[in-house]
C-alpha cells in the first residue's frame, strides 16, 4: 500500500475560491468587502513572515486587510486599548493578534479581550467553550483545516477511533472536540501518554500536533489510516542546511497509511485559507446574514 499524499496547497486553493466568492456576494449586498485587521507586537521575524502571508492572502480574496505594527515595549495596558478600539470599529470584521507576544503581555488576557465575534483565531474563552458543548462557533483555523482534509478522504467519521497528540488549546484540544463532535470515537494523546505506538496502530485518524521531528513511526501506523501531520520542526542537515519536517515519519507512514498530508504543503496552507473563511463568516454574522 502507498497512501494518497492529500495536496493542502491545492484544497486551500479551492476554498480560498470559494471565499472569494462568498466575498463577491457580500459586496454586492452591503457595498464594503470585510475586513480582517492583524497586530503584530514586536520584530519576531517568523512572525513578520506570517502577518505579510496572511495580508497577501486576505487581499487576493478580495477582502480588506489592515495591520498595525507596534514596538516589542508596547505595554498590555496600550494593547488592549487597540483591541477595544478595533472591537468598535463597524470596518473591522476579523482581528487576528499574532503569536508570541513580548513577555511583559499576557495573552491570555488580550486574547480574552477580543470581541468574541471578531475573534477569528477562534482562541477567545467564548469561542472554546461553545467549540466544547457543541454550539456554533469560530473555530481555531488550523483544525478546522485538519478536518476538511479528514472529511475529504474518509467521508463519514463516525464511529471511527481517532487519536489526536498535542493537548493544546490552539490545535489539539479543539481538534478532539470537531472530531466528537462528527462521531468519531477520540483519543487524546501527549508528553506522558503511555504506549504511544499502541494508540497509533488502533487509530483510523491520527492527527499529530505536538512539536517533536518524526515521533510518529511509520511502522506504528494503522494499515489504511488517515495521518495529519500538523507538526512543523525546522531540522539541520549534514551539510549545515535545514529543512522543514512533520512529526510523523513521512517515508515510513507512506507505506503504510491510506492518506497522509506532506510537510510543507499540507496544513499550512489550509490554516490561512480557514483564517479567510472565518474572517467571511464573522462578516456575514455580523450582517445577520448566511455564511
């Protein structure tokens, strides 16, 4: 068996297409396109790279984009009044804060602050708790992603026995409550977990989003599964270079499993293209109006 490797830039393509329809029709009923609003704190420089893809991608789909940029001093009392003023801006449909913040801000607190509305990361305490009792909700981009890429390649899910790794409030957490929430029968998986490969080989879903270079052997894969790879690890090379990589044993899992995302190239794309279904969403809930 060879697994069907599943091209994320090609399924963030096609909703990336249908959100720029979507964004066509909300013109022509309201006469503005939405508008996502990012804020960076700081120079990170991973993050700048992120902020300028996210602005790229949000004007090729025809919606507004806007930044503001602030200096990594920038004390959580000045942060949080950007973000009030950003809550009351009828212009501003989406605001996305970008992660990490500097250590003198808590991001829990700014993160908390967000109008849950306008909240398109979906990482507010308002958003998680309707994800988690299975109200409607803006959901955290990146499974959201994962699980239009599951739903592609295995249809219906219920039942199934998936096992997500990473307990994190940005992907693991909200990934087991998507996938309860469709049936499937899930499993969280972590730091501590016991017999990870004995989870592995009962999974029909495997979702791994802990942050460790090839953690996932190939070998440990169920014949015939579905593997996420959410892990993004820049590894060195003997010859000084680097590459990026999953956390899964891309080579050794194509041989065994039925579909497999590749890293690059598999979620990542994906993770922007939901940031741009979200910003739709939040614009037309905002309006009283379908998605």
């Amino acid at each position: 068996m060879t697994a069907l490797v599943i091209d994320g830039k090609a399924r963030a393509a096609a909703l990336r297409g249908d959100v720029a329809l979507g964004v066509m029709q909300f013109v022509a009923v309201h006469g503005r396109a939405p508008g996502l609003t990012v804020v960076l704190v700081g120079d990170d420089a991973a993050s700048a790279v992120y902020v300028g893809a996210k602005g790229k991608a949000t004007r090729e789909v025809g919606m507004i984009s806007s930044e503001h940029r602030l200096p990594a001093a920038t004390g959580q009392a000045d942060l949080l009044a950007l973000i009030a003023r950003l809550n009351a801006d009828p212009a501003v449909d989406g605001i996305l804060v970008q992660l990490p913040l500097p250590a003198q801000i808590d991001a829990d607190t700014v993160i908390a602050a967000i109008d849950p509305a306008k909240d398109v990361d979906g990482f507010t305490p308002v958003n998680a708790g309707r994800l988690a009792i299975g109200q409607p909700a803006l959901v955290p981009c990146t499974p959201s992603g994962c699980l239009i890429m599951i739903n592609d390649a295995l249809g219906n899910i219920s039942g199934a026995e998936a096992l997500v790794i990473g307990r994190s409030s940005i992907v693991g957490k909200p990934m087991a409550a998507l996938l309860t929430a469709q049936s499937a029968t899930v499993t969280i998986a972590h730091s501590r977990t016991r017999d990870l490969a004995a989870h592995v080989a009962r999974a029909d879903i495997v979702v791994a989003a802990v942050g460790v270079p090839h953690l996932v052997q190939g070998a440990w894969i169920k014949p015939g599964a579905c593997v996420i790879d959410v892990g993004m690890n820049r590894i060195a090379l003997p010859d000084g270079k680097t590459r990026l990589t999953g956390d899964v044993d891309f080579e050794g899992a194509l041989a065994r499993a039925g579909w497999i995302t590749p890293v690059p190239g598999g979620v990542g794309p994906m993770t922007i293209a939901c940031l741009l279904a979200n910003t739709l969403a939040a614009a037309n809930a905002h309006h009283g109006s379908a998605a």
